[in-house]
C-alpha cells in the first residue's frame, strides 16, 4: 500500500510555524508522505527539520490582490498536477480559498480546510459580503471544513456557510494542541524572565501585564492600552511582545503614542521564542475582537499565568472565568481595566488562578492528542 501524500499549506510561512510545528513529523513518523507550501519569507527558516521535507514556495497575498492571487491560483493548479497529493489541508482565509478551489479544479479526492478565526467578523459593507463569499466558496470546493473551536462551528452553521454535515471540531479544539513540555517553565526560562525584568527596570515587586500578539486593532490593542493607562497605580507594567502589521489593521495614533510615551508600557516586538516574557510576567490579557482556538492563552495557562480574555470563541473555551482567569465583553476598556485592576489587587485570586492553569491545560489540549486525533480524520477520509 503506498503511503499518503499530504500537502500541508498556509498562506505565510510564519502560520505554518506558529500553527503546525511539529505536526509534519508526526505525520511522517505515521508513514505519510508530507508536502509544504506558502510564501517565500525569513519564518521558513523556524520551521523545524524544514529541509527534509518537499517544500514549494508560491506567492500569496494576505490582502485581497486580484492579480496575485490569478497568479497563485494557477500556480497551485500546476504543482497539485505535478504532485498528485492525495490530501490537501489548508490553513488561513487566503491559502484555504486558492488551495481548495484549486484542489477542486484538479481533483485532488481529499480537500480540507481548517477555520482559524474569521476576518469577516469584523468586516461591514462590501468588505463583509467580499468576505462572506470567500469563505462560501472555500467550504464548497472543501471535502471537509474544520472549525478549531466548537463555538466556531456554532457560528458558521448559524451563518449558513456551509451544512453541518461538512463541519467537524478535531479533538476538543485548537489547531495544534499544547507541547506541555516545551511551555513548561525552568530555572533556565525563570533566569531569563528576571533578566529581562532587569533590563527593562521592572522592580521585582511590580505586577506585569502581558499581551503577545500582533499590534492590530483586532487584537483589542486600543483598549488594552487605553485601559491601562487609565490604572493610577505605579507598580504595574503592561509588555506588549509582538509585531506591529500597519498596512492591514493598524492601531489608533492615539494608542500609537500612548504605546511610545507611557513610563510603563513596553513595546518587545516580535519574539519567536515567547517563553522567557511568560516568566518575566505574572498576567496574561488577550482581548482579541475574534479568535479562532488562540495558542496565546493556553501558552500562558502552561506557565500557570491567570489570563483575562475578551468572551469571543476559543477564549471563553480556555478560560473559566473565575477558575484560570476572567472574562470580559469585547471591546470595552472599562470592563477590560475593572478585571486587570481585581486581579493585580487580590492576590487569592490570582493565586487560585494561577494553581488551576496548567493542569486545565494539559487535561484538555494536549499536543499529541490533537495529533493522533487528525490522523485518524485523514485515515478515514482516504480511500485505501
């Protein structure tokens, strides 16, 4: 019997490497024949044992670019030819709609498509519909469409996007699980964490906020920012790790200036390791607009930081309020500022949060778990 060939493809390489490190090997140890393709850009490099695998690089917009993507549409159609995969899964709106589309032009007999958040959601107007019609037409040149989130799914079946019958959560959500091991903390990540408390003046008994993430207005960066400038208190520090994307959904001047001017708040930039800033802080807030099954707030619940998250989906499947953290309506900076302030000014809280973390973490999405249990879903979806 021959192996599976899969062809794994996001649009940008750094997904690919947030979204699905380690899922390649996996899948290759399980006898599959594995394929990768995305753009051209520096997060190839990350991707581990990347030069071991057949990769293609194909140039896609994350934008709505009518001629690039006639381009990438065409050169998908050829390399599919050319590789004749049995499966290809997409991840991200732009790879999911040119892979399946292509994958349907060109027969491939297993064609699915993980849903990682919808930019629509936020969209109004002609945007919206331009949206909406995307995501229409990449679930109906899918085989299959897969929500990382149960409230995800809810959504989409709501909306009409497609029957349910095509729609399936893998596991209990995420895209890729939890590497319990590797977000574990260590004497070596607790040194760097003091370190980098140290190098920024942050005394040892001040209380850090930790955003990660890009600097967008979706992420509800506007009014993590505007929240906690509003906090008097001198013994707080809000870390921002992450890179700013001003062409596709900047942040307000306003936030921009707050961001350069405030005593305290601390712009990191990005960060392919976030592991040490985990151990330099002692709160997660991630106050995204929309999420699909975000890693942010299960990377800081394995190093048993409380989060305070916006009640979108996937956050409000990670966090329980008042067990590992609290949840608050999104886009309310008053909300937003009132949780921050309780769970810097009560330490029992904190405490409790912080005890009951890692373990909701690990008993829920554990890597290899999520793993096994897409494996299974391409084995039944191949015809042998």
């Amino acid at each position: 019997m021959k192996p599976i060939k899969l062809l794994r493809i996001t649009t940008v390489p750094m997904s690919m490497r947030l979204l699905l490190t380690g899922q390649p090997a996996f899948m290759r140890s399980r006898g599959m024949e594995v394929v990768l393709v995305s753009t051209d850009g520096p997060d190839w490099d990350a991707i581990p044992d990347v030069d071991t695998y057949p990769v293609y690089k194909i140039d896609m917009a994350r934008a709505i670019d009518l001629g690039r993507d006639a381009r990438a549409l065409w050169a998908l159609i050829r390399l599919f030819r050319k590789v004749r995969p049995d499966i290809v899964h997409s991840h991200t709106p732009k790879a999911g709609l040119l892979a399946m589309l292509a994958g349907w032009l060109t027969g491939v007999p297993v064609r699915m498509h993980t849903v990682a958040g919808l930019p629509l959601m936020e969209a109004k107007g002609f945007k919206r519909w331009v949206l909406e019609w995307a995501e229409r037409l990449t679930y109906r040149c899918a085989t299959g469409v897969y929500p990382n989130s149960i409230r995800l799914k809810t959504f989409i079946e709501a909306e009409g996007f497609t029957r349910s019958s095509k729609l399936k959560v893998i596991a209990g959500g995420s895209s890729n699980g939890i590497d319990m091991e590797y977000f574990a903390p260590s004497a070596a990540l607790r040194s760097q964490g003091a370190e980098i408390r140290e190098s920024w003046g942050i005394p040892a008994t001040n209380l850090v906020y930790i955003f990660i993430g890009r600097i967008v207005r979706d992420k509800g960066v506007n009014e993590l920012v505007e929240a906690f400038a509003a906090m008097p208190e001198k013994d707080r520090w809000l870390v921002l790790v992450g890179p700013y994307e001003d062409e596709l959904d900047p942040v307000s001047a306003a936030t921009l200036r707050l961001i350069h001017e405030h005593p305290r708040i601390i712009s990191a930039g990005y960060a392919r390791d976030v592991r040490p800033y985990l151990c330099a802080s002692d709160v997660m807030v991630f106050p995204s607009y929309r999420e699909g099954f975000p890693n942010v707030p299960m990377q800081a619940g394995c190093f048993s930081l409380p989060c305070i998250v916006s009640d979108i989906n996937g956050c409000n499947e990670i966090v329980e309020a008042e067990v590992n953290g609290l949840i608050v309506p999104v886009k309310d900076a008053g909300s937003l500022g009132k949780a921050m302030d309780r769970m810097a000014g009560d330490p029992e809280l904190r405490t409790r949060c912080s005890a009951a973390a890692r373990p909701m973490i690990e008993s829920r999405y554990r890597q290899t778990a999520v793993w096994e249990a897409l494996f299974r879903e391409y084995n039944d979806n191949v015809v042998h």
